[in-house]
C-alpha cells in the first residue's frame, strides 16, 4: 500500500548520476519539494551546468563505494536515487564490456556503500528495454532484454533487491519508457548521440534526412513502437514516489505515458515542428532495438496522483527549441 506524496521537507537525497538529462530534471523536482539534494557524477556524459550553484557537487565515480559512503557520511545521507548509467542500447552492442563495467559497476559501488551508511530509500533509474519486445507491458511481464545495455538493467535490478533486502532499505525500481522534452534551464535537453531527437534533429540542422532504422517491421507503418514519456513528468514520478508513505520495502513500477506511437510519426511531428522540408530515410533495423514496447502507468503511480501532463507534440517543440538553440 502507498500512502499520496507527503512531501520532502528536510528529507536528504544523493543523486548519483545527477547532472545527467533525467537526473538534472529529477533533481529540480526534489529541490522544488523542500529536500536537501547533492549530486554525485563523474561527467563522463553529463554536464556539470546542469546543476543548480546552490547543489553541492562531488565529482567521483559510483564504482567506488567508498566515495559513496564518505559522500553520504559528510551530508547525512538517508535517500538515493541512482540514475548513473550509459544509455544507448545500439552502443552497448558495439561495446558491451564498456556498459557492463560502467552500469553494473556503479550498481555494485552502490551495493557495498549501503551496509556502512544511513540510506533508508533508494530509487533506481531502470529501463523497459528489461522486456525486450512487449505489448502493453507490465511489471508482471517476462524479462526479455536484447542488448546488453538491458542486460546490464536487469542484473542491477537483482544485485539491489539483494543488497536493500540485506540492509532494511526501502527500494523503488522505476522502468521507464523512451524519455523525450526538456525543462528550461542550462543544457536540460538530451545531446546524446543515438537517441532518436537528438540525432533527428542534428541531422536536419545540417541539412540532412532523419534517419530510420528498420522500416520494414511488423507494425502498423513498419517501424517500431514507444511509450515517449516527458522527462518532466518522469521527474514528477520520482518525486512523488520519494515522498510517499509505502508499506512496501520493494516496488517495481513501470513509469509510461500509455500511448504506443511510431518512431515514423515522432519524427514526422519533428519535421514539421522544425518547418523542415527534408524527408525521411529508411535504413536496416540495427541490433539491440525492439520492434515495439510499451505500457500503462503502474497502478501505485495513479493511486497517489500522479498522470502524464506533456503531450507529446510540446514535448519534441521544447526539445527542438532548446537543441536548435543550443546548435549541436
């Protein structure tokens, strides 16, 4: 049972991962609930500006557990939110010991910090690639990963379940969909290099075709199918989820906005909101994707309130405002 949000007053929360896309947003919505945040990043991919100047930054690697729990122990630490990871499932195919040693290697940092400091809650940053190819997914559906940026996803999942069973620590695994948008501060777009609007849009800034992989699948335009999610209502997920009052010392809740759309018909809206007169360019599906995933909102999200608010079209105008603006 989950108790509505509460609020964070007071509360003290380590972002690892925190000048990350997701976590500089997450981190705001934390902020602007009251709680005492820190952010932990080593800047491998994220963007220091990111974070607000009255943040205290740490600039060290998760894969060390002793810097997490000497950060924890100097700021009285008793929430986490572990959004540390490479993302990008197409590179994880191409580099798989990369993202294993990175991803899983911060989790484990993680994992031995716990039994040596006051951390009551940690909120992980999981993925729906953990189900590979599925319609309307839930939390009950079997784990299917393709790539081993997934791979990498679901053994993290195990490896906390263990270590927070093990410390009496309250864990909350979000598996959240294809995030799109963007807030209005320093950089808050998304710049890397393979997802989908990123790599749309600087293909039309220099005069060049979106790129689709894979237009040949079985779905109803041939190519594959998301659950685009704002990465603000994401935000407001993990906000409300750290200050609700739950009796349960694990969840697994699936944070998507529902709607299975085209990867063909996100970057037809992009397109058009970039008055481009470019068209697309169809290419071999790439391994590692899913022909299509997606779900409906875990019912622990709705039972204290909380609903996507972005449609998707404003989402890809802010993204395309703030990028266009920023001219990657």
């Amino acid at each position: 049972m989950t108790r509505p949000f509460e609020g964070l007053k007071g509360t003290r929360w380590l972002f690892i991962g925190g000048a990350g896309y997701v976590g500089s947003h997450v981190l705001r919505e934390f902020l602007s609930a009251g709680a005492d945040c820190y952010v932990l990043d080593n800047l491998s991919t994220g963007i220091k500006s990111r974070v607000p100047p009255r943040v205290p930054f740490i600039h060290g690697d998760a894969t060390n557990a002793e810097t997490i729990v000497t950060t924890c122990e100097e700021f009285d630490i008793t929430g986490v939110v572990h959004l540390a990871a490479h993302m990008q499932a197409r590179e994880s195919v191409r580099n798989p010991i990369k993202f294993w040693a990175n991803n899983l290697g911060a989790t484990l940092g993680l994992a031995n910090s716990l039994v040596e400091t006051k951390v009551r809650h940690l909120i992980f940053s999981s993925s729906c690639s953990v189900y590979g190819n599925a319609k309307a997914a839930t939390t009950d559906s079997p784990l299917r990963p393709i790539s081993p940026y997934a791979f990498t996803k679901v053994a993290s999942e195990q490896v906390l379940t263990q270590a927070c069973r093990q410390n009496n620590v309250r864990l909350t695994i979000l598996r959240y969909f294809n995030v799109i948008g963007c807030g209005s501060f320093s950089a808050a777009y998304d710049h890397s290099m393979e997802t989908l609007l990123p790599s749309g849009a600087r293909n039309i800034l220099a005069g060049r075709s979106p790129v689709i992989f894979g237009g040949n699948l079985p779905t109803p335009d041939g190519t594959a199918l998301r659950d685009y999610l704002d990465v603000r209502d994401l935000a407001t997920a993990h906000r409300v989820i750290a200050g609700s009052n739950s009796s349960h010392d694990r969840q697994i809740i699936n944070v998507s906005a529902g709607n299975p759309i085209s990867v063909m018909t996100i970057l037809r809206l992009l397109l058009s909101i970039s008055a481009s007169v470019l068209d697309l360019e169809m290419t071999s599906a790439k391994e590692g994707d899913p022909a299509e995933v997606w779900a409906t909102p875990s019912s622990e999200l709705v039972e204290i309130g909380w609903s996507p608010k972005y449609a998707t079209e404003a989402s890809i105008r802010d993204f395309w405002d703030a990028f266009a603006a920023g001219k990657e």
